[in-house]
C-alpha cells in the first residue's frame, strides 16, 4: 500500500525539560497516524470494538530516535504497511520535519488484532482486510 501521511505540530505539552520532544511522544505520534490511517481506509477502532468484537494492540515496536523535534515544530508522520498475517499488521512508520523532510524518527510497528473479550488473537475483520488486500 502508499504511504499515508498525518501531519502534526509540536505542542508545548509534547516537550520535555529541554525543549526537545519527549521520546515517548513519538510513539504516541505514531499512534495517531495509525488511527488516522485505518480512519482514512473508512474503519473507526471504536466500531470495530462495538460491531466486530475485535480490538488492536501493538505487539512490537523498534524505534531509532535521529534528530529532535521541537516545540511549534511541524511534522510529518508516515505509515506505511509492510506486512499483513491473518491476526496482525507490521508498519513502517517515519517522522519528519515538514519543512526539510528530515526524518527524526523511525520504527516498525507491529500491531495484533484481538478478540475484545479474551484479549486472544482473532482474525482482522474481513471487510478491512479486503480494503488491504486491494491497496485501497
């Protein structure tokens, strides 16, 4: 699938004592990309809990932190799919200044799908993984 792409402005809350983004912000970047993406494909996490018992939790996460990012700082965060199972999705995510393009942070993601009763694994709904499969 293409690169999706979210951008975000650094908040004075996102900083740490240095001024500088608090390293685990990024992740929580990544996250909002994530759902800002599967919101893009037509798919709201909160409906998939309510009408297909299913709930997505991240599994694995690799992260090289670059550059920092600063306060009022604009930002770019990328996702890209780079693999699909039958029960999880591995992401290719990048942050960068949308100014120069610099990438600040990168990392692979990969994320379960589960069952949100049993928190056990389950198949991701079919109607998501059929907007997938067509690179939609």
């Amino acid at each position: 699938m293409k690169e999706f792409l979210w951008p975000l402005r650094v908040y004075y809350e996102d900083t740490d004592s240095g001024g500088v983004v608090y390293y685990a912000n990024y992740l929580k970047f990544m996250e909002r990309a994530r759902t800002e993406w599967l919101r893009g494909l037509g798919f709201e996490q909160d409906e998939l809990r309510e009408k297909e018992g299913v709930l997505f939790a991240v599994r694995k996460v690799g992260v090289d932190f670059r550059s920092p990012a600063r306060f009022n700082d604009a930002l770019q965060v990328s996702v890209q799919l780079i693999s699909r199972g039958k029960a999880s999705l591995v992401f290719r995510q990048e942050i960068r200044s949308a100014v120069d393009g610099r990438v600040l942070c990168d990392g692979e993601v990969k994320i379960a799908c589960i069952d949100a009763a049993s928190f056990r694994p389950a198949p991701i709904p079919h109607a998501l993984m059929s907007v997938i499969y067509h690179g939609v």
